[in-house]
C-alpha cells in the first residue's frame, strides 16, 4: 500500500465557477473524492490539500518523506509559471510526481507555456479537463504497480 499525495495549487478551490470554458464544472471535492476512492480500490490511501499559499505547499512537500509519502499528484496552478521554491522543493524530496493541468497549457497565452515543473516530472497530462486527474491517477496507480513488486 502506498500513501499518495494529491496537491492542488492557489484558486483552484473555485473550480466549478471559475473559467468553466477552461477548467469545466466539476467541483475540486468532487475530483479529490472520485480520486480517493480509486486510490483505496487499487489499495493505496490518497490525501489531498489544496492551497492558495505557496509556503503551506512548500511546507507539505517538504513533510512528505516523512509522513511516508511515495507518490505526488500536483496541479500547481498558478504556480506552474513561477514557482522555483516549489520545483526546488520536489528536487530536494525526491519523490515521483505527475505534473496535472485541466486546461492545455502549450495552447494558452505564452507565459503559461513556460512550467517550472514538466522537466522534472515523471509525466505531464494537461488539457483534459478533470479527467487530467484521472488520467493522472491511472497513470500514478499503474506506476506504483510497476515498482513496488
Ligand atoms: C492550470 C493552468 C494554470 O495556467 C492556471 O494558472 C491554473 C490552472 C490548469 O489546471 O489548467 O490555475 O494549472
């Protein structure tokens, strides 16, 4: 069983009023409950925080190898553009990561083309709306599988 940490970056607590065109109607709660229950039926546990903080991010990542974190699912919003604190933070734990964007970021305005995050990242699903995190956690399960034998 692994423990799994979903991290959700700043405004992302609006999802379902803010921007549907982009981000689409469904609830953060809603995508952070359907993800947990995937995680238990695969036999792993997830836990979820969202903030609009960088240091409550910072301070999460940082706590994750001891509260025996082994995998990260992280949106990190806003952040993705400009937050060094946070790539140097995933560097410095170590811990495998998917990179999560509902919107298609490569295809929007040219500052949200640049992620401080994708290089670093085991992978990157981006523009599926909330089936990113699906796909993301399909994706997390199938890697936990394939390296804990
Ligand atoms: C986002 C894309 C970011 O550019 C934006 O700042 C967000 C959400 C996405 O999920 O599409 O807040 O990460």
């Amino acid at each position: 069983m692994a423990k799994i940490l979903l991290l959700n970056g700043p405004n992302l607590n609006l999802l379902g009023s803010r921007e549907p065109s982009h981000y689409g109607a469904d609830s953060l709660n809603n995508i952070a409950e359907c993800l947990a229950t995937k995680a238990t039926e695969a036999g792993h546990s997830l836990t979820h925080l969202q903030s609009n903080a960088e240091h409550t991010l910072l301070d999460r990542i940082q706590s994750a190898p001891i509260n025996g974190i082994s995998f990260i699912i992280m949106n990190p919003a806003a952040f993705t553009h400009t937050s060094i604190a946070l790539r140097d933070a995933m560097i410095a734990v170590n811990i495998p990561f998917i990179e999560v964007h509902l919107s298609n970021i490569a295809t929007r305005e040219v500052f949200r083309q640049k992620s401080y995050f994708s290089d670093i990242a085991l992978g990157v699903v981006s523009g599926f709306g909330s089936l990113s995190y699906h796909l993301a956690m399909y994706a997390a399960i199938e890697e936990l599988r394939r390296t804990q034998i």
